[in-house]
C-alpha cells in the first residue's frame, strides 16, 4: 500500500473516531501588578472562593502544592459558540501572588475528533476571547484594589489550549497519539496544511505518559491530554504558561532598567553638582534591581514538584517547549549586569563625595591660612 492510499485509510479511520467525554481549556494569563495580598483578595471576594491545591497521579508529600496556593475564583460567564463547540456559562479565575492572573474558558467537545483542528483554528489569538478575557481582568483589578501592589494591567497576554480527551469511541482503536500522529499535530499547531516527517516529530517530541491508557502532548500552541483525572497535569500546564508570560515581562523589564543603567552611567557629571545629586539614579537602579529579583524568586519558587517524579517531568517537557531554561538564564544574566551597573554607579557615587570632601577640606585649609595670615585688627 503507497503512502497516499495509508494517508486516506488513516483519514477515514479518523473520521470514524469520536469524543464521548472531553473538555477544550483557553487560558489567557496576564500580569496586574508586582504583587498580590491573597489573603486580603480573599476578603474582598469571599463568595465562590476556592484555594487550589494539586491533585497527584500517586501517593505524593504534602508539600508537594503550590507555595501559597493561588486563589481560585468562579464566575458567571456569558454562553457563546466557537467552531462547533458552545463555551460553559462559567469561568474560572486564578490569582497568584506574584501578580499574575489566568483566565480560562471552557468548551464541552463531545464530537468528531477530526473537528479538533478547526476549533483549534478557530482558537488561536482569538480576538473576542481576548477582548472578554481583558474586561474580567479589569473588573478583578477594580475589586481586588489595594490587594495589588502596584496594580497596572500589562498589554501583554500569554494564551494556550489544552484539548483533554477522556473517552472516544470506538475504545479499542489504537490510541490516537500514536495511530493519528500527524491529524494531531495540525491540532497542536492550529494548522491545516499537512505537515512534513520532521514537523511532525517535532510537534509530538514532548509526549509523556503516566499509564498504557493516558498520555500528554505538550507544544507551544496547544497541548492535547488523553485519559481520566488529567487535572493535575493540567495544573501543571497552566502554571508553566504563567511562568513563560512573567519571563517575558520581567525580560522587558530588565531591558528597561539596562537601558536606564547605561545612560544613567553614561550621564557627564557636572562640576557644580550638589553632594548627594547621583544618589537618585544609584537608588532607582537598586529599586528595579530589587523588584526583578523578587518577581524572578516568586515565580521560580511558587510551584514545588520535587514529590512527583511523573508532575515534575511534565513541567520539565513544557519547560522545553516554551523554552523557560533558555528564558531563567537570559533573565539571570540580566540581573547580573544589573549588579555591576549599579556598583560601578555606587562607586562613581562615592569617588563624587569623596572629591566633594577634598575639596571642602582644601577650602577649609586655605580660608585657615588666609585668616592666619591677614589677622584682624582691633580698634
């Protein structure tokens, strides 16, 4: 049989293939402020408040959770169709201390497998989810108020899919992550045109599986989750798209504060001067240089999964795919030129009073010897 007859047969077996159980997560992440007082958000929305902890695959410690538990929040939400699919009439909102907020959606995907791949379409940077999703963060912002920390709502927003697929029929088919390689992977990258060998393998290369009967395909795009009680993994997904949008934003941020470094250290000092005048730029660049590393030591230390081998090689497949090791190590580097720029502009600052010392000493010295020498007559 030529490759173009097994490319139809597969085709034809995939249309057969339908969803009996299955849900479609949007999330869209945005960062609100440098902080967020849980507890007081807590108080201030108290109805349908949940904290959310991890659910593990295995018996796992304790301490195996997010460090503090990020608020959980369920709302009201309006019904509306994309693709074939009708959004669930709620949202759910999760608030973390780090500043960072995520919204998801919900869509039931009872159906044809094959209709994945128009809603994942269908889904990618879609603009009235994203225009909806906005709105609910600054209602949130306006609510939560003096429990963030510098509130300000930034335009960036990190948005992923995740298809979780508990039961398809017929059951006893091969599974699809492995007999529907290529269908899955136009679902993951939300495209239509067939794909080449190596596209492919590369769309399927973070595939992981706890059991014979589950298993998670990560990408940039999407994620495509087969098997029951998948909601720890999914957890795990979310936090990992949060993680890559505080990256990116604390990586802007450093850039801003290099930038102000370089012309703050570039910057001619006057002659004239006044003591303490380079105190300004030395205490703004230590106050960014503060700031970015208690964002980057939040963010990194929220999520503790040294108790599940399984949860941490999930996060550690989504960390390869968006990249984050790549990111820690360009913030990092960042922060470390940071730290020089701002010492050499202490050192500047000092060697200023230093001179500014001197030369008040030489004042003093020479006003002495002008009084010694010219002393005051009496009358």
């Amino acid at each position: 049989m030529s490759g173009v007859e097994c490319r139809v047969q597969e085709k034809t077996m995939l249309e057969h293939v339908t969803i009996t159980k299955g849900t479609c997560f949007a999330l869209f992440a945005y960062d609100i402020g440098l902080a967020i007082n849980l507890t007081e958000a807590e108080q201030r929305i108290i109805e349908g408040t949940a904290r959310s902890h991890l659910r593990h695959k295995t018996r796992a410690p304790q301490y195996f959770e997010y460090r503090p538990a990020p608020l959980r929040l369920v709302q009201e939400g309006s019904v509306f169709s994309i693709s074939h699919y009708q959004a669930s009439p709620t949202v759910e909102v999760m608030v973390y201390d780090f500043g960072a907020v995520t919204i998801t959606y919900r869509f039931p995907i009872n159906g044809p497998f094959h209709q994945l791949l128009e809603l994942s379409e269908s889904l990618y940077e879609n603009e009235p989810l994203l225009t909806e999703s906005r709105i609910r963060v600054e209602r949130l912002v306006q609510a939560l108020g003096h429990a963030i920390e510098r509130p300000a709502i930034a335009p960036e927003v990190e948005d992923y899919i995740m298809f979780s697929i508990e039961a398809s029929v017929p059951e006893k088919a091969s599974p699809l992550w492995t007999s529907h390689e290529a269908d899955l992977a136009q679902i993951l990258r939300a495209e239509r045109m067939p794909f080449s060998e190596q596209e492919v393998a590369d769309a399927l290369s973070c595939r992981i599986s706890f059991g014979q009967e589950d298993a998670a395909v990560i990408d940039w795009h999407s994620a495509v989750l087969f098997g029951k009680d998948m909601d720890d993994v999914r957890a795990v997904l979310e936090f990992a798209n949060v993680e890559l949008l505080e990256m990116r934003m604390l990586d802007e941020q450093l850039d801003r504060a290099l930038d102000e470094g370089y012309e703050a250290l570039s910057r001619k000092p006057r002659l004239l001067s006044l003591p303490g005048s380079h105190e300004k730029d030395v205490t703004h660049i230590a106050q960014l240089q503060v700031d970015s590393a208690l964002i980057f030591e939040r963010v990194t230390n929220t999520l503790k999964l040294l108790g599940d081998q399984y949860l941490a090689r999930v996060y550690r497949l989504a960390s390869q795919r968006f990249h984050l090791e790549a990111w820690d190590a360009s913030i990092l580097r960042k922060l470390q030129t940071l730290e020089n720029i701002y010492g050499k502009m202490s050192d500047r600052a000092g060697t200023r009073r230093m001179e500014v010392l001197e030369w008040i000493i030489i004042a003093l010295i020479t006003l002495s010897i002008a009084v010694s020498m010219f002393p005051i007559q009496g009358h």
